[in-house]
C-alpha cells in the first residue's frame, strides 16, 4: 500500500487547529482552548450553570480594545477539518442556544481563509468601537 504525500493528503483537525491558533495569536487575539470533550462531569453528566457544557466551541479567541479600556472582543470558533468535519449534535445544539438565548454566533473554520474572515470582523469591530469611543474612556 502506497502513502499519500503528505501535501496531498486532506488537513487534519489538529493541523487546521494549529495553523488557526498560530493566525490569531499572530493577530493579536488570547486563545483560551475550552476543552469541553476532556471536562469531567459531575452526577449523570449534568453540567452546572457557568461550567463548560457538552458542545462547547473548541476555543474562545479574545482581542483587547486598547490599553485603558478593560475591555475586548471575543470569538467562540468551532475548528472542523476541511473535508468531512460535521458539528456533532451536542455541537449543534450547543450553537443553537448561544445563539437563541445570547446572541452569540459560533463560527465553525475548516480552513485558513474562514479564520482570517473572522479575524478580518474583528480587525473592523475593533477600529469601529475605539473609533466611536476616542476621547471618552
């Protein structure tokens, strides 16, 4: 049986994960890997409020809004390998309810051309917010 050269064969999650984290680290933006599929759970699996559930995003990204401000951005990035990566249904779910009851989007990135998307709306949020903030913090 041959091997496929490696620049053949398609990315791995953990390659896609590295190459993402590297970019938005190189951008300026915290990763904080959540590790919600290694979390222990308490009795019958129940989560409690505030702990990561099941279906948490594999990271959350956090991009300051300058000295002085306390404050930042964050994004929560579920990374999927480009071909055949599918959110589990816990994932789904998950995605769902930050969304509904928070208003928060889960951006699923397969490639590097997805990450620099999502880095790219953070870049303009980022100059849009300090700009409409300049002279009062």
């Amino acid at each position: 049986m041959t091997r496929r050269a490696d620049h053949l064969r398609p990315a791995t999650e953990a390659e896609v994960e590295a190459s993402v984290v590297d970019r938005f680290a190189l951008a300026g933006w915290y990763p904080v890997k959540t590790e919600a599929n290694m979390l222990r759970r308490g009795k019958a699996g129940q989560t409690r409020p505030g702990h990561i559930p099941p279906g948490f995003p594999d990271y959350l990204f956090m991009l300051g809004l300058g000295e002085g401000t306390g404050l930042g951005l964050c994004v929560l990035v579920e990374l999927k390998r480009p071909k055949g990566g599918k959110l589990s249904a816990r994932q789904r779910l998950m995605r769902a309810n930050l969304g509904q009851n928070y208003g928060l989007a889960v951006h699923v990135v397969r490639s590097m051309e997805e990450a620099e998307a999502v880095i790219a709306l953070g870049d303009r949020l980022q100059a849009a917010l300090l700009s409409a903030s300049e002279g009062r913090l």
